[in-house]
C-alpha cells in the first residue's frame, strides 16, 4: 500500500441500507482526486447487515479500505475518534455513511487545505433535514457561540477535513464524552470554512433519537464551557440575596402593622420562597450532577471502546483479517 495522504474515515451504525450507494460514490469520488487515499470504516457496533458490508467492501478494495468492528455501539464521535487513532495520511476527512455529506464534496475540503487551512469545516448551505431538526440546530449553534470559544458555523456538519497534527491531538486526549468538530477547533491554528452541499438521507433513518441528540448537546456544553455552572451560582446568589431582603421588608411589616395581616403574610411568603428554592436546589443539584458525572468517567479510566476486531492490510501487502473474538 502506498503511504495514503489522505485518510477518509466513516462512522457506521445500523447503515445496511446505505452502504452499497455510499461505496458506489465514495470510492470513485476518491479516486478522482488521483491521490493516495484510505478509508477507515469504524462500524459502532451495528445490529443489522453492516459489519458483512463493511468486509465485502474490504475484500474488494482491500488496497484502500480498512474496517474497524467495535463490539457494541459507543456512539458517533467514538467511532471517528478510532478512526483517529488509526489513520495513516497527513490530511483526515471525516464523512457520514448516510450520503447526506457528498463525497464529490471532498475536494473542496482539500482545497482549503491547499491554501493552508489545517482545519475546514463543513458549512449546509441548504440542509435536507426535518423542520425540527433544523430549528433546533440553530438554537444549539447560538447557545454554543455564547457558551465558548468555538466559532462555527455549522457545528452539526460532520464533513470536515482537519489536518494529521489536529486529528493526533484529538486522538491523545482522554476525553470519554466529546464532541469532535468543538474538540479539533480547540487544537486548531488556521480554521476555516467553506460551503458544502446537503442531501437527504440515502436510505435508512436517522440514528440520533431526541434523547441522544439532547446528550450529545451536553457533551457540547459542559465538554467546553462551565458557563452554566457559573451562571447557577451568579442565579443562587441572586436568589438568596432576595430571599433575605423579602424576610427583612415581612419582619418589618410584622412590627409595624399587627393582627391577621401578619400571620397570613408570613405563611404565604415562606411557601412561595420555600418552592422557589426547592426548585432552585433541584436544578442545581441536576446542574452539577453533570459535571461530576463526567469527572466520574474521567477519573475511572476506563478504556473509552474496546474493539472487536480489526480488518486491515498488513504493512507488507498481505491481506490479513485479524481478529480476538
Ligand atoms: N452513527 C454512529 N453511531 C451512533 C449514531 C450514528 O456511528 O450511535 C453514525 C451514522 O451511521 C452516520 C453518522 O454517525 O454515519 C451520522 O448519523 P445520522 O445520519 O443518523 O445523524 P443525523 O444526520 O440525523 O444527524
Ligand atoms: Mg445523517
């Protein structure tokens, strides 16, 4: 194999029905670059046909292709992070299996580069997503430009093309929850930006639920920035400033004016404040849950995946399908 330049990685989950259209377009769309190229499939432990695609496709093109088997699923940005920790060329693109990133796109990405960005980002000019989606990712996207440092446009874009020095940092930190276009823009010297088109989905649903979309935009969140535990605490001295300001003006009131006024008062002061510090206690609690779950993780670890089995071509061009299973 000659030594890639550039390496392609692809998460897969649950993309049997994808796959065939993804290799029809990927490869071609590869080999017109006319540069020596690779692509590390990491399948995030599929429950349907994709790990058999996945090593027809090797056997196939095994000059170019290297599969990845995890044993159960980790997630999208686990996957390319053992992408990562892989690949061979000095420029990486990352791409999803689903076709919604064009790989006739790739070239443009390689063009920034050219120009000597070390970081591109992918932007959806028209993105092919539900209404909700969309909204939602604006959302995100402001919420994030005023919580940290990152300046993205898209940061739901995963076709991006990042330079081998970004991709080996990622790849060497330690992080068990991330969000990698946030991480690999953190470790970026010259990022830039160009337009990409969109499609919609080739086959197949989209594999993020409500609830894993949600996750991932705390990964997001807590991963790079502690904004919102500071603007809890800046929330509770508030409160708690205003609490001991009501209790002064009740007292007062009590001295000054007697009878039922007073009691009835105080009662209804003390219930309304005591929910409203209950609540406010609940959500901090919640709010800091998050952080220390994440210290959790950190400090236990664990390896973040363990593979399966590995499908690459040995050094000295011998097919070879290694496995420990
Ligand atoms: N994916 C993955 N693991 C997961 C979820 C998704 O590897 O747990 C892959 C999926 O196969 C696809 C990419 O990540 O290649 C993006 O997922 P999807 O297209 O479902 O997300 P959406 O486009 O809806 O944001
Ligand atoms: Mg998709």
């Amino acid at each position: 194999m000659t030594r890639p330049i550039l390496s392609v990685v692809v998460p897969v989950y649950n993309e049997e029905a994808g796959l065939p259209a993804l290799f029809a377009r990927l490869y071609p769309a590869l080999d017109a670059l006319a540069i020596p190229y690779e692509v590390i499939f990491v399948n995030d432990g599929s429950r349907d046909r994709s790990a058999a695609l996945l090593k027809d496709q090797f056997v196939a093109r095994p000059d170019v292709t290297r599969v990845v088997l995890f044993n159960a699923n980790y997630g999208q940005h686990l996957a390319v992070i053992a992408g990562f920790e892989r690949v061979r060329g000095q420029r990486i693109v990352t791409l999803d299996a689903d076709l919604q990133n064009p790989p006739e796109e790739i070239g443009k990405l390689l063009a920034a580069m050219d120009e000597g960005a070390d970081y591109v980002g992918g932007v959806r000019s028209v993105r092919e997503d539900s209404w909700w989606r969309r909204t939602a990712s604006r959302l995100m996207n402001r919420l994030r430009e005023n919580l940290t440092k990152i300046k993205m446009t898209d940061q739901g874009c995963m076709l991006r093309a990042y330079s081998r020095s970004i991709v080996d940092a990622v790849a060497a930190s330690r992080e068990v929850s991330t969000f990698i276009p946030a991480l690999a823009y953190t470790y970026a010297n010259h990022p830039t930006e160009v337009d990409v088109a969109h499609a919609e989905r080739a086959a197949g649903e989209s594999k993020y639920s409500l609830y894993k979309l949600v996750r991932l935009n705390f990964d997001l969140v807590t991963g790079f920035s502690v904004v919102p535990l500071q603007l809890f605490s800046m929330f509770g001295m508030i409160v708690s400033a205003a609490a001991l300001v009501t209790y002064l003006i009740v007292i007062i009131e009590r001295l000054i004016i007697s009878g039922w006024r007073e009691g009835f008062a105080t009662l209804w002061d003390r219930d309304i404040l005591a929910f409203f510090l209950i609540g406010m206690l609940l959500f901090g609690l919640g709010l800091i849950g998050e952080y220390v779950g994440r210290i959790y993780q950190q400090v236990r670890g664990r390896p973040r995946y363990t593979i399966a089995a590995t499908l690459e071509r040995d050094a000295d061009t011998h097919v070879k399908v290694a496995s420990r299973v």
